[in-house]
C-alpha cells in the first residue's frame, strides 16, 4: 500500500499545559515579539500576518499568543499559528469593545520545530474587526515543548491539511477554477479570459468569455465549461473553445459557488437567511436545497463522491455530502500574507484553490483512500535531536474497544536514546466493516522525569457509492479513510 497516504490523527494531550505544572519535566519556550504601540494595523477577512526564525530545537506542546485588540462594535478575531506554512492551532477571540487591550489566547498542540524554521502568526477577522479595530501593541507569541525531541510525523490533526505546491495564475484576481481531467480552467474577477493551464501553472490556450459576465466560479461536465455570474443570477454553458451555449437562471441571491457532479450542477447563493446550497439539473430547475454548513462561501467543487466548499470568511474548508452532512472540516493552509480563496477544483488526490490577494492557485493534498478489509501500516519515527538522553517505558495502545489497531514493529518500547539516536514503531489498522474506530497510543518518557504522551488513533471506513466523476476519476469503491 506504498501508493497511499494514510493519515493517522495523533492528537497528543501532554501532562503540561502553560499553567499546569509538570514534576521533574524542564520544558522549553520561545518567545517572540511584534507590533508597536504607536500604530496599528487593521485586520480584514484576508489576515495580516507576522514571520519569526526559530530559535529551538523541540516538539511544540502548546502555543500562548497575547494579542492587543479593538473591534468597531464587536467581532472574532481568528489567531493562526504555522510552521514552515502549515497550520498547527487556530485560536478565536471575541472583541467587543473599541480600546486596544491584551488578549490571551492558548492551546494545546504537537509539532516539530528545528532551528531556523518559519514560525507565523496570522490574525484574520470579520468586517466587524475593521477601523477603528485591528491590533496595536508589543504582542507575544510564545511556544512550548519538549526540547531535542522530534515525532515524525508528528500531531496530524483532522482539520489540518498539507500545502503541497503554488503558482502563479495568468491574470488578477482569480477567481472561477475548475479540473477537466488533465487541465485546470481559471478566470479571474476583472480580466473574464478564461485560461487552460496544466498543473503547473502554465498556459496551454485561452478564450474571451462570450458576452458580459460578473465572475463567480467554474465547473466542468465532462464536456463543456459552467460559469456563475454572481451578481446576475446566471450559469453560463460554453464549450472548451469559448462558443456560448445556453444560459439558465440561478436560484437565491449572489451565486458563487459551482461544481457538477456528471449529471446535475450544485451551486451556492447567500441569501436574507444565510448561505443555501441548490441541486439543479441543466436547465435551471430547483432539485433540492439545503443549509450551508458554513458562511463566507466562495468556491465549490466535487470530488466523485463529496462537495468541498471554501468559506472566504473563516478560512476553512468544508466537506459534505449531498444531503448536506458534514464529514470534515479543515484549515485552509496558504504561504503569502493575505488569504482571499475563491474558486476550487479537484481530481480526487489534491484540492486547488484560487488566492484572490496573491494572484496565485494553491494545491493541497488530500487523504487518500484504500479498500476496507486490507492492511494499513503507519510507520513513526521518535528521534532525539539534542545532546540529551530519553529513556522511552512500554508503549502500547489502550480504549481499542474494536480491536482495529495493533502495535508492530516497536524499537522503542524499554530503550535508552542519546541524541541522535532515533527508534520507530508501526501502526497497523483493519477493518472488514464501515464505521469510526478510535484507540489511544500511549507513549512513556523520563526526561528524566515522567511524561507520558497519549496520542488519539482514528481512522472511518466508509460504504461505497459508484459514481463517475466528469474530471476522469476512478469509480469509488468499498473504502478505508484513515485521515
């Protein structure tokens, strides 16, 4: 099973928090600054960010950012910290006055930091969080953890996903993306030329849209192109070539979201009583409708099997089914400063998403799938990284109560590491019938001092549903997602 990714949550809740003290256990910390008191910096949906080098080597355990802010009335902030562009906590603030005071934010992470790696701290926020808002002051960002340990790979968390690659689009403000197999197809909010690119950014042909258009996003049926134009309450079919060939009407108000799924269209409109995904067939007819399970929506997509929707608001992406069910929710990750996802397109193993703010398309990879009844074998890795020694007791796995998880392969359990020794450890995972299984994996320390790491094991086997997919896809089968 070389060829698949398997993605095992290990959520790892340590003995410590910032003010839960641990016995005999020395933490690290790191500490880092920015902003001044004599200006401030206002916080829109699109972020601002901040980048600091890393000073350590550890295994990050917690985060405490103290944020100075002001909303105009009131709002969230939504604080985000990264290493090297992957998200490892999302903290919310809520703001409800218009004087600049200290804010603490702190969660509980796990994540490998080396020295000289990218730390950032991004803020975002709703319109609310804008003048006279924002943050002003000498804020702090600090990091915690085990110094000269690394876990690899190390806490992967559900809502967390991988930036694998970026490019550049060839036009401002992209907007509209959509997969057709081998090509993705991009236009963007001013310049309405819509670009054949293949994956790497480069352009393979171009049309002038036919006829005005107020862009929203793009789909692909198999054959021809679907365009949202989102102040018109219209979708636009054209072929490949750029040759107009019907437009229907679009339910609700705002349409911006589009995706087909080989047979009907799925759009998404914001309306008096918030954002609506529509089922319609190719001739504008209402199917069914149902809550988003968002707001701030921008672009939609479908993946054979699952909608994937981007909030623009939140940063967040959502996938469902098409009865409207949530089956994960996710952490946008991007590299630029400001973040402002608009269209979306899938071939089933990544995800790319159009940066309204950097003219760029981000791709993302995305848990793969592998057939129910096989084994799945993870392999971790616990290496020492300073000059110290770690004496590691009996791992083992607990509250398996599916027996589905199993312990192979472990050089670790009863060993004494000097940096940089490093031993592993296998997880095995099977299951002949669909449903979620969770186990602990419980991993001893002495530092010196006892500090026990449990790490959460889970992984969904899913019924299959046969369904071709217009972008070229496999038909999904009976499938295992460990993500």
């Amino acid at each position: 099973m070389e060829n698949y990714r398997t993605a095992f949550w290990l959520m790892l809740f340590m003995a410590f928090a910032f003010c839960i003290p641990c016995t005999g256990y020395a933490q690290t910390c790191e500490t880092h600054t920015f902003g001044t008191t004599t200006a401030y910096d206002y916080v829109y949906t699109s972020g601002k960010a901040w980048d600091f080098t890393a000073q350590s080597n550890m295994l990050i355990e917690a985060v405490e950012a103290e944020s100075y802010l002001a909303a105009v009335s009131s709002g969230t902030f939504h604080i985000r910290i990264e290493i090297n562009n992957q998200v490892i906590s999302v903290m919310d603030q809520y703001v409800d006055v218009n004087v600049f005071q200290p804010y603490v934010t702190s969660d509980t992470v796990t994540a490998n930091l080396q020295a000289g790696d990218k730390i950032t701290y991004r803020i975002y926020g709703y319109f609310s969080t804008i003048d006279p808002g924002g943050i002003r002051g000498v804020n702090q960002l600090t990091l915690c953890g085990t110094p000269g340990v690394r876990l690899s790979p190390p806490g992967l968390q559900d809502h967390f996903l991988d930036l694998t690659d970026s490019f550049d689009t060839p036009q401002n403000f992209p907007y509209g993306l959509a997969f057709d197999g081998t090509h993705l197809w991009v236009m963007g909010q001013v310049d309405t030329t819509v670009y054949k690119i293949d994956t790497s950014g480069s352009v393979v042909d171009s049309f002038a849209f036919p006829g005005y258009i107020s862009p929203g996003d793009l789909a692909f049926d198999g054959t021809h192109l679907w365009a949202a134009s989102t102040h018109q309450e219209k979708i636009h079919q054209v072929s490949t070539s750029g040759v107009l060939i019907q437009t229907i009407n679009a339910p609700g108000d705002t349409t911006s979201g589009l995706a087909c799924d080989g047979r009907y269209l799925w759009i998404t409109s914001n309306e008096a009583s918030g954002y609506t995904v529509y089922k319609i067939d190719r001739s504008g007819n209402v199917i069914t409708s149902f809550a988003s399970p968002g707001g701030g929506f921008k672009g939609l997509t479908f993946d054979g099997r699952y909608l994937w929707h981007v909030d623009a608001t939140k940063h967040m992406l959502y996938k469902f089914d098409r009865e409207g069910t949530v089956h994960g929710i996710y952490e946008l990750p991007l590299e630029g400063e400001q973040i402002g996802p608009r269209g979306l397109a899938t071939d089933g193993t990544s995800l790319w998403y159009s940066n309204y703010y950097d003219n760029k398309i981000y791709r993302i990879a995305l848990p793969q799938a592998v057939t129910v009844g096989e084994q799945e074998r993870r392999t971790i890795n616990f290496k020492i990284t300073d000059s110290q020694s770690v004496t590691l007791s009996s791992l083992s796995i607990a509250n398996d109560t599916n027996h589905a998880f199993q312990l192979e392969n472990d050089t670790c359990s009863g060993q004494t590491l000097h940096g940089p020794d490093a031993c592993s450890f296998d997880i095995l995972f099977s299951s002949a019938s669909p449903g979620t299984f969770t186990a602990d994996l419980l991993l001893p320390l002495f530092l010196p001092g006892l500090h026990t790491i449990t790490a959460q094991l889970e992984c969904t086997a899913e019924e299959s549903v046969l369904l071709g997919h217009p972008g070229g896809l496999p038909w999904v089968q009976l499938l295992l997602l460990c993500q």
